[in-house]
C-alpha cells in the first residue's frame, strides 16, 4: 500500500522533456516527475503523487476528499486520552 497525496498541476517545467510540473499541495508548490502517466498532464490537472512521481490523475472530488482525510488526521503534538489522565 502506498500513500499518494493530491496536488493540482500549476505549470509544466521548462526544458524537462514534459517529465516534470510544479505542483500545488495546499499552498505548497513543488516539482514531480509526471512521466509514469499515460498521457501528459495539463495545467489545472489533480494528480496524485508518490515520493515524487505522480501515479494517477484524479478529478477535484476524489482529490478533495482525499486532503479531507488529511485535514482529519491528528497531529503528533496533539493531547490524547493517553495524555490527559
């Protein structure tokens, strides 16, 4: 099982070959390797990426649903019934 995180594709970079894109993870942009897609990426495109690679194009439901799993999660520092007695 792996973990892919969805991200919007802002741009294709330049001189990659169209290996490469900026992708926006909530705000945070980085560039994925998108070369192991059936057919080439657009910009405003969702995807799913993992370690780097982008594994699948998904619609804006599936992706939103998706950073909502995320937005649910606890984060490490948070207190839990362990922590408070």
């Amino acid at each position: 099982m792996c973990l892919g995180v969805p991200g919007r594709l802002i741009e294709m970079v330049d001189g990659s070959g169209n290996q490469l894109a900026v992708i926006d993870f909530a705000g945070s942009k980085r560039q994925v390797n998108v070369g192991m897609l059936e057919e080439p990426p657009a910009p405003g495109d969702w995807l799913l990426v993992h370690v780097g690679f982008a594994v699948e194009r998904v619609d804006e439901a599936a992706a939103r649903a998706a950073m909502e799993c995320f937005d649910l999660s606890t984060p490490a520092d948070a207190p839990t019934a362990e922590t408070t007695g």
